[in-house]
C-alpha cells in the first residue's frame, strides 16, 4: 500500500496526494480563494464534511456557494445546529430531538423547560433573543467537528446530560455501528448533537444577516399525538442577506394575494366547518369557474376530445377490480348501499349492506365506457374528457384554503391509443397545454420527466420505451430546453408509469405543479379494456391520464395569486361598474349599463349617493376591472368616463366607443380573430 492516492478533480486533472489528506488541504493547495469559497467536497459522488480525510484514489469535486441547492441546504441545516445550541444556552433545561432543514430555511423540535413544574412552551416572543444568540454562536466562529461514537457512548452522554428524547432514540440506532455526532467547538463540553451530517466546517460559514426566525408551533415526538408535545421553532435561512431579503419581500406579496383573502374582498367563494374542504362558490366566484370551463371546454372540443359524465359513486366491487379499494382506500368516503333508519332510536345502518365509493378519480369509469362495444385500431385515438367532480378524505389539518380540498373537480381525460401513437398524443398535448397556460396569463412553466420509482409495475422494456417515448414526445415539440427548465427526476414516476410533470411559474417567481400526462398499461389490462387491431387479434390500448388545469378549484386560487384578483378581462367576474357622480344621471347610467350589457359584458350599476373618489376605492378593492363613470356631462354629451382598474388614465370617449373597446377586450383568446 503506498502512501500516495490519485484525486481527480473535474476539470480531469489528477492530483497525487497523501493519503489521509483532506479536502480543505486539497483546496488550499490550489489557492486561498478556493479555500475560503469551499463549503465541502464531493468523494466519488458523495457529499462529505471538507476536513474528511481522503483515504483512496477518488474524484474529488469542491462544492461552493455556487452550487447553490446544495449550498444552501448545508448553510439551513447548520443554521438549524446553531438554533439549538442558541437554545439550550438561553433555556438550560430545554431538551433537543430533531431539526431539519426545509425548502426555505429549517425548524428543531424541542421538549420545553419545565419551570416549577410546568412546562414553559416557546412563543413568538422567544425568538429576538434566540435570533441574538444565534449571531453571537456565529460571531465565534466555532469549528464543527464529526466525531464517529458508539451507541452506548452516544446513549450515556445523552442520558447523562438529560436528554431523555435523544438518549430514546439513539438506543434504538443499530449497535456496533459507528455513529456521528457534530461537535460546536473544540473541548469535552462543547455542544454536540447526533447527526449525518455533512456539516459546512465551522459556524462562521454562515452569513449572520441571512437568517430569521418565523414563528413558533407545536408538533409531536416523532409525529405521534400520543406522544409528547414539542415545540417546533422554524426559522428561514439563505446564503447571504440579499436573498433573505428577496425571499421576506416574496412571502409578504404571498400574504397580499392570499386567494383567500381575496376570495373574501371579490365575494368569490367561502368555505365554512360543515363541509370541510368543500367549496360554497358564490355568483362571482362561479362566473369564474364557468368563463374558464367554458373556454377549455372549446379548446376540448377543438382538439378532438368527446366529454362524458360517469357517476359519483360505484361499488366496492368495482374499485377492488380497479386496484383502489386496495391501495387507495383510507383516502376514499364509503357509503353503505342502504337506505338510513327513519327511527329516532337504535342505528341509522344496519352495517350489513354492500359498500359503494365516491370516486377518488375518474379513470375506471372513463375504461368503462370505453369498454362498451367493440373497438377497433381505426377508432383510436380515443380522447375522453370529464370535468369529473372527485372526493378524497383528507384530514382536516391538511386542507387549505381552496388550495388543497376534498371535493374537487378535475379536468381529466383520458386518451386511449396504440403504441404507435403515443408520441404524437403526447406532443399534441403538450401543445394544447402550452396554448392554454399562455391564455391564462403565465408565460413561464417548466417540464420534468418523471422516471420509474424503486418499487413498480410492469417490465423493464415497458419502462425503457414508455420513458423514452415521453422523452422523445417532448424533444419534437422543442421545449427540453433550458427556457422550460426540462430535467428528469429519477425516482418520482408513479409506480405503473412514468409521467410529465409541468409546472406553471407565478407572478412572484413560485412555481406549482399543475399539469401532468403520464403513460399506463397497467389499468386497461386490469379492467380488461382492449381493441381490435389491423391483424385482427386482441389489443391492449395505452391509457394517457392527463390534466392541464390539475382541479378547477386549485388552479383559480393559483390564478388568484397570480393576478392579485386582477385578472384579464375575460376571466374578470364583474368586468365593469357604471357609476354615477350625480343622481341625475341615473337615467342616462342605466341605458350606459344596458348597452354594456347587450354586448356581452358582465356589468353593474352602483348609483348611490356617495362620492365618486369612494366609489373608485370600493370597486378598485373589489378588483373590478373597469369603472364607467358618467355625470350631467356625459349624460348630455352620450359619453362616459373610462377609468381602469390601479388607477390608469381616465378616458372620456362616446358610449359606442367604449362599448366597443370593452366588448374586443373580453373576447376570450380562443375567440379573438
Ligand atoms: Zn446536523
Ligand atoms: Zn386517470
């Protein structure tokens, strides 16, 4: 064995070294600024702490703030150690358990310190003084050190410093194996925690003006409610204080267009503890719903899809044959097929009838109708589409808003083909969906292919062609490129088939996965769905499942945020209000509303004897998109005043002229000539 090992960097070159040696010395021995950029290394592909000694030939890749998911990822699980150690300085008698790092920053659960007796839980009033002494652990600059120990080792020290939550877990870690712990600073009482690590190499890494804590919870010892309450303090952590700052700027517009809360100002929808998780749309928020039903129902129908109803609720049996009872039931309302006891007394059901569902999904239906008569390989493509109405049991604490529901309505469909279809029905759908998200006012999406999970269905020749047929599809459309972000995401398919995920970007630079085609062989060959082919034999079809919109409900909140309630005039719920300045043009306000009215627009009056300068607020906080304001003037003159919405410039023009102009504006864009 020689003293020496080949270190190849990625750049190619190869660098003898000793043996032993660490990434940290590599680094310095290319240059100081490397050193001082380094954040930790990459050993054949693996992540490791920078003061790792290096004992084998390896690729050795130096991971700096550059590589900024990963970056960022080390900075909030360090920000997540400092938060805790903060803690137990503050707070002796806190107790640590586990605190990851998050998309945005990190939370550490904690047991709370018990003062007399009594626990004494964190609270949002905590949190200057921690922030404080989070600074002042960073200030010090202290070395985080790896330390591999035993399990009796890590259970003694955590038993004797009263750590009865970590002493719990780490007697159940696998015995004779070597477990690390992170030590802040050097000496036998630094604080240490057990953790993988890797770890940046000291606290002084991390930026002290790049942090913040955000609010204080609870949460239970390992998720269980039969456990011990913690108290969760989360906290948001970037790599330097102007992304912190972007992303404080960025949470507070998300405040602004919470879609509740604009649901709320617009008279839109509400939701209430009745029916949890299902919406009340009230006329405006339904307006909404029907000029975008309305418009995707034409670019259905344009693009060759036949829509069909199928029932809410279908037998046990039926679900068992479709692989849902199985594997999908706890997310399923059941029903008994029995009609309930009248009596005041003794049970409503016997609990002896059969069960039926209400349907999770739509795809077993749309096999159903499609099974009816005999197919042919000339009549596929078939391409069915249902604006189908489906119910999950989610739990409470789960939902929000009308973001996340349990009633929803999906525009789903369902294309059956033939193998040597299925790269042009993807591309045609990748086209529709492309039209369709333009249309509604997001310019930016991106396109990920998500590939076979470990566990799966099916053979790996159906993966390898049903992967490289997604592939392909997207590739002759010309959108895997950069602009729409195209990746692969190794793992993620479901577990039948792999699928295009695409996900829109918002006004404020969020994204949200809406849209989806995904590939499956696995359900016509369950509920037994075939066609004749040219050879006269027995055909599987292929079955895409695909949305654009995802549910209605979901995607008008996303459009809600998106357009701050300000949406194009097409989609807008009201799209104009007359309004008079004096009374005496009520008249005259009442034949503006009719003829606005006559050409299609959605108008209303507000003749009310009230200053005009608070008519525009009231109307603007509504987002209504067009005020039509009219006095003596106008009424003598058969003009109105022109006043859009955010305060643009009035404009004084002939009623024809500004019903005109109202009237080309509120075309929907599959209209517009
Ligand atoms: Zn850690
Ligand atoms: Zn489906």
């Amino acid at each position: 064995m020689t003293d020496q090992i080949n270190l190849t960097l990625p750049d190619g070159s190869v660098r003898e070294v000793a043996r032993g040696t660490t990434a940290a010395q590599v680094a310095s021995s290319i240059g100081p600024g490397l050193a001082k950029a380094a954040l930790a290394a990459r050993v054949d592909g693996t992540l490791i702490d920078l003061s790792r000694p290096i004992e084998r030939d390896a690729t050795l890749a130096l991971v700096t703030a550059k590589d900024e998911a990963v970056a960022l990822d080390l900075a909030r699980h360090d920000f997540a150690h400092v938060l805790a150690e903060a803690v137990q300085h503050l707070f002796p008698a806190t107790q640590i358990t586990f605190g990851p790092s998050t998309d945005d920053g990190f939370y550490y659960d904690f047991a709370p310190p018990r003062i007399e007796g009594k626990e004494r839980p964190f609270t949002d009033d905590d949190l200057p003084a921690i922030e404080a002494e989070m600074r002042r652990i960073i200030a010090r600059n202290e070395p985080l050190i790896r330390e591999e120990w035993d399990r009796d080792r890590l259970v003694a020290h955590f038993a004797a410093h009263g750590e009865s939550f970590k002493a719990e877990w780490a007697a159940e870690l696998p015995d004779g194996e070597p477990l690390t712990v992170y030590k802040a600073g050097r000496g036998d009482d630094a604080w240490l925690d057990l953790c993988r690590g890797p770890h940046l190499p000291s606290t002084g890494k991390l930026d002290p003006a790049a942090f913040k804590l955000t609010r204080v919870s609870g949460a239970y010892w390992r998720g269980d409610q039969a456990n011990a309450m913690l108290s969760r303090i989360y906290g948001t952590g970037w790599l330097n204080k102007k992304q912190l700052d972007a992303h404080l700027v960025r949470l507070e517009e998300a405040a602004k267009r919470d879609h509740r809360r604009i649901g709320q100002d617009m008279d839109l929808f509400h939701l209430q503890p009745e029916a949890q998780g299902s919406v009340f749309w009230h006329p405006k928020g339904f307006v909404l719903w029907r000029a975008l039903e309305a418009y995707l129902r034409r670019r259905l129908d344009a693009g060759g899809y036949a829509e069909v109803k199928t029932p809410q609720l279908m037998a046990a049996r039926q679900w068992e044959q479709s692989g849902h009872w199985g594997k999908y039931r706890e997310n399923m309302f059941v029903v008994p097929d029995e009609i309930p006891s009248g009596e005041d007394e003794g049970p409503i059901f016997t609990g002896t009838a059969d069960l039926l569902a209400l349907k999770p999904m739509n795809c077993p239906a749309h096999v159903l109708i499609f099974r009816q008569g005999i197919k042919s390989y000339r009549d596929l493509p078939i391409r069915m589409a249902e604006f189908g109405c489906c119910h999950r049991n989610e739990p409470h604490g789960a939902l929000h808003g009308i973001m996340r529901v349990r009633q929803f309505t999906q525009d789903d469909a369902h294309i059956f083909c033939r193998a040597d279809q299925l790269i042009d029905e993807v591309r045609v759908f990748c086209d529709l969906l492309d039209v369709v998200y333009r249309d509604l006012g997001f310019d930016g999406y991106a396109i990920k292919l998500a590939l076979r999970p470990d566990k799966r269905f099916g053979s790996e020749e159906m993966w390898d062609w049903s992967e490289q047929s997604l592939r392909d599809a997207v590739a002759a459309t010309g959108r895997d490129t950069a602009e729409y972000r195209w990746e692969e995401l190794p793992g993620e398919g479901a577990f039948y088939a792999p699928k295009l995920e695409f996900h829109l970007t918002d006004a404020i630079g969020r994204t949200w996965q809406v849209g989806t085609i995904q590939t499956d062989t696995v359900l016509p060959e369950r509920l037994d769905a075939s066609y004749v082919g040219e050879d006269g034999a027995r055909h599987r079809p292929i079955m895409l499942h695909r949305a654009i919109l995802g549910s209605f409900e979901r995607f008008i909140g996303i459009l809600i945020e998106h357009h701050a309630g300000r949406f194009p005039l097409w989609l807008a719920p009201v799209q104009a209000v007359v309004a008079t300045i004096v009374s005496d043009a009520d008249a005259y306000a009442g034949e503006v509303a009719a003829a606005l009215a006559k050409a299609g627009l959605r108008v209303e009056t507000d003749f009310r004897n009230e200053k005009i300068n608070y008519k525009v607020r009231e109307h603007s906080l509504a987002h209504v998109p067009y005020l039509v304001v009219v006095g003596r003037r106008e009424a003598e003159e058969g003009t109105v005043a022109l006043r859009p919405l955010g305060g643009g410039e009035q404009r004084v023009m002939a009623l024809a002229d500004a019903v005109a102009l109202l009237a080309a504006e509120a075309v929907p864009p599959d209209l517009r000539p």
